[in-house]
C-alpha cells in the first residue's frame, strides 16, 4: 500500500508597522513595512528551491505580499481568500495590549484565556473563526 503525503507549510506574514507597535490588526489591512518586505525576501529565499503545488493566502496585505514574495521565486501563483483571514478582534483592532487591559479588563481577560465563546465588539467569537476557515473553499479542513 501507498500512502499520499500532503505535506503543508505554513508561514506567518512578515512584520507590519502595527505588530512592531504591538497593535492589533485583526482584519485592518496593514502593509507590511521595511522589516516585513526584508522578511518576506528571506522566506522566499529560503523556500526557492521547494515544490509547491499551490499557495494560499488571506486578501490582506500583510499575508498576500508575503506569499507574493514566495510566489514570485516559485513560479507558483498565489491563490487569495478573505475566509483565510485572521480573527476579527472588533474594537480591539487598532489597540495596544496595554490599551485593552486598560480600557476593557473583563473583556481583555476572556479574550486571554481563549474564551471560544468571546467576541469583542464588532468582532468574531473563536469558534466563528475556526467555522469560517474550515468552509474557505475547502483549502483547509
């Protein structure tokens, strides 16, 4: 017998002004800045000899200039989708750590623990998130 292998990669975005900050993005399209266009060039140096088949990535900025960069060395073009994007923190987007400890501690507390039932306002509970990247055409299951 054989067996099929599908062997996944994943890979983190490079740095944005925000994360530099210790901002929250959630779903607000951040470019990546100087940092994160040089860690992008890393990956897909790293990665220019591997085989994929195929590259996925959320529509933000941040995470499809990253896979742009793999792409580009690859030959393998990217294939986007909002459903890949991170969680949507609400409120909490745009707010330092220490600006949502402040402003919200009960909230900011749930929020910690990975309460799947929380959301902040305006955003999306973990359990929603984890729904909406299962049912993202299929490419994660």
């Amino acid at each position: 017998m054989t067996l099929d292998v599908t062997r996944i990669v994943a890979v983190r975005h490079g740095q944005t002004g925000w994360n530099a900050l210790g901002r929250i993005q959630g779903h607000t399209d951040i470019a990546l800045d100087a940092t994160g266009q040089r860690q992008a060039q890393r990956l897909a140096q790293t990665l220019s000899a591997e085989s994929f088949d195929a590259i996925y990535s959320s529509d933000l900025m941040r995470a499809r200039n990253t896979a742009l960069a793999v792409s580009e060395v690859t030959g393998v073009p990217v294939l986007t989708d909002p459903g890949l994007r991170e969680r949507h923190l609400g409120v909490f987007e745009g707010q330092t750590y220490a600006e949502i400890e402040a402003r919200w501690p009960q909230e900011a507390t749930r929020w910690r623990q990975r309460d799947p039932e929380f959301s902040a306002t305006g955003g999306e509970t973990l359990d929603r998130k984890s729904t909406r990247l299962n049912s993202s055409h299929g490419y994660i299951s």
